[in-house]
C-alpha cells in the first residue's frame, strides 16, 4: 500500500515540477522580449540568470526522479 501512495506522490512531484519549469520558461521569453524592447539593466541581467540556474536545476531534478 506505501508503495502505491510513494509513487503517486512522486508522480505528484514530477507533474508540479514541470508545470513550475514551463512558467520559468515562459517568464525567461517575457523578461527577454521587454528587455529587447526598453534595454537590459542589471537587475533583468541577474533575474535572467537566476531563472536559468533554478531552470537546470529543476530539470535535473526531473531527470533523477525519472529513474
């Protein structure tokens, strides 16, 4: 019985996962098309930054909870 509610919450995970990776993705496409539009500045440079990192590390995440 445990290993039936471990593996629908770890389905829970991954589904949670990815929906937070795709609004990542999709605020990265926003952040870059207003920038190219009024100019970059440091603070949209590190926010950039900040959502790919937590972008790698979240799809590393996945790829692990896959196995």
């Amino acid at each position: 019985m445990k290993l039936i509610g471990r593996k629908f919450r770890k389905k829970k995970h991954i589904k949670y996962i990815s929906a937070m990776l795709t609004d990542m993705h999709i605020e990265i496409i926003n952040t870059c098309v207003i920038s190219a539009r009024i100019g970059w500045t440091e603070e949209t440079t590190q926010k950039v930054v900040h959502l790919a990192n937590l972008t790698r590390k979240y799809e590393r995440r996945i790829r692990i909870l896959k196995y």
